[in-house]
C-alpha cells in the first residue's frame, strides 16, 4: 500500500472541488458531504467504503449527476457541471455515466430487452441500430436466452446483469455502482464483479461502493469516507 499525497496522474475525467452535501432537517444540518476534494482519471478502478451514513451514496449520486452539491465545483470530461441546464446535465449524464444500484432499478413491466433497450430509445437511435447493439450485449452479459422475461422472472444476478448492460449501452466514461452485490448471493456477486472489472480493462472509469471488505480490496485505488468526508485514498500494491 502506498498513500497517495497527490494524484499520481494529472487527472482528466473527474474533479471535485471542495464539494459539501448539505441536507438541512429543521434545525440539524446533516453534512452528507464536507469539502470533498476528488480527482479521477480515465481507466481508474476504484473502491468506496467506510461506515453506514458516511456520505457514499452521496458521493456516487453526485458524480452520477443524478443529485447537485450545496457548494463546490465538480467538473466532469473538462466541463464544469454545476452550472449546467437540467437538460444539458440528464443528456450529459446519458451519454457519459452507466449507473448500478443495489437493487437493480428496473422496470418491472419491461422485459430484459426492453430495459437494454430504453436509453437507446431516449437517445433517439433507430430500431435497426438499437436491435444490432443489443444482440451482441446480451449475449456477452449471458442473457440472451432471457431477452423476453420479465424482471421478476429473472434471478438477482441475471437482474443486475440486465441493469449492467443497460448502464454501458451508451458506451459511458464513467461506470458507478452502488453495492451492486448487496442482494447476490456469493456466487452471482462474484460474476456481476468480475463482469464490471472486465469492462473496466476495457477501458470505463469504474467506482464501485461497498461493505464487502474482499471486493473494496481488489480495487487498484481504495477511498474510504468517515463522516462525509475522504479519510483514506490508497493505491494498492501489485
Ligand atoms: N435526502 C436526504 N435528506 C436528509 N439527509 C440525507 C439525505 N440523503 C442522505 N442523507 C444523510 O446523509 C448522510 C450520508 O448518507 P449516504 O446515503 O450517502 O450514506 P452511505 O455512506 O451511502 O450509507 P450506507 O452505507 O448506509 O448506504 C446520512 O447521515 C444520511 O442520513
Ligand atoms: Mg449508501
């Protein structure tokens, strides 16, 4: 292990500056966030953990552009987002960031395909085109065979890979995942994260929170949070 007192590389993905998440409760002020500074570059692999209420999940939903800090500057591909138009930012966010949830998050009444299918849809992509990238997808993610059922008809780790595929169809830079193996028994775990590490030597910027002690390890660069804030940011020796 080595502590990193500076990114080792020049950043070129992500750059948070000095970015609280303040949720104000009468008069209590829950600071999720406290001026986190984080810089990621492209190809990195990267682990989230620390204590429950730490402000993971909140770190993710911010670099997922899915949630906006109280302060601070986060700059995502070179372009600041805090100032960006709810439009810009849900368009910014569909072609830039895959999202993974613990509980899959998709829609029960849409098959599998039609989970897949649907940001191809938002993103205005023709049939033919939308057909011919989700063949070979599902057949990498080894679901070709369920394309037609229903979420519930689906086993935990078939579901995330369902949810996985729809996240990568656009092709994002930046892979988030939100204790994707929460709900998975061990063997299905093990598969949804070998799945996201391999698509990570493919290239995607993977951040991957969670409680497992085991799969936060195998991460090249471990941050753990205490109290919204970034206590520990390793590398981990080869
Ligand atoms: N919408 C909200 N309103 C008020 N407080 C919130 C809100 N969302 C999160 N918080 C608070 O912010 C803090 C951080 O929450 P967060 O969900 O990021 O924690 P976490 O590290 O993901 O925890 P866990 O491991 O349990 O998932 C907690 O104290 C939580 O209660
Ligand atoms: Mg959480």
């Amino acid at each position: 292990m080595t502590f990193m007192s500076s990114p080792v590389e020049a950043a070129d993905l992500v750059e948070l500056k000095s970015v609280d998440r303040h949720f104000q409760l009468g008069d209590q002020t829950v600071k999720a966030l406290d001026a986190v500074d984080l810089s990621i570059s492209c190809g990195e692999y990267i682990s989230v953990m620390g204590p429950s209420g730490s402000g993971k999940s909140t770190l993710l939903n911010i670099l997922g552009l899915l949630d906006q800090p109280s302060r601070g500057e986060y700059i995502l591909d070179g372009i600041s987002t805090t100032t960006l138009k709810d439009k810009a930012r849900a368009a910014y966010r569909q072609s830039e960031i895959g999202f993974v949830f613990q509980s899959y998050h998709l829609i029960p009444r849409m098959t599998a395909r039609a989970n897949m299918e649907l940001p191809l849809m938002l993103a205005g992509i023709s049939p033919k085109e939308r057909a011919a990238r989700i063949k070979p997808l599902m057949e990498r993610l080894g679901i070709a065979d369920r394309a037609e059922h229903l979420p519930k008809q689906l086993s935990g780790g078939q579901r995330q890979r369902v949810a996985i595929g729809r996240a990568i169809m656009m092709k994002p830079k930046l892979l988030l995942a939100d204790e994707p193996t929460g709900n998975l028994d061990t063997a299905s775990g093990t598969e949804v994260v070998k799945l996201l590490e391999e698509l990570n030597r493919e290239g995607i910027t993977l951040i991957v929170v969670t409680h497992d002690l085991e799969l936060g390890k195998r991460a090249r660069r471990q941050i753990r949070m205490v109290d919204g804030r970034i206590a520990q940011d390793v590398l981990a020796g080869n």
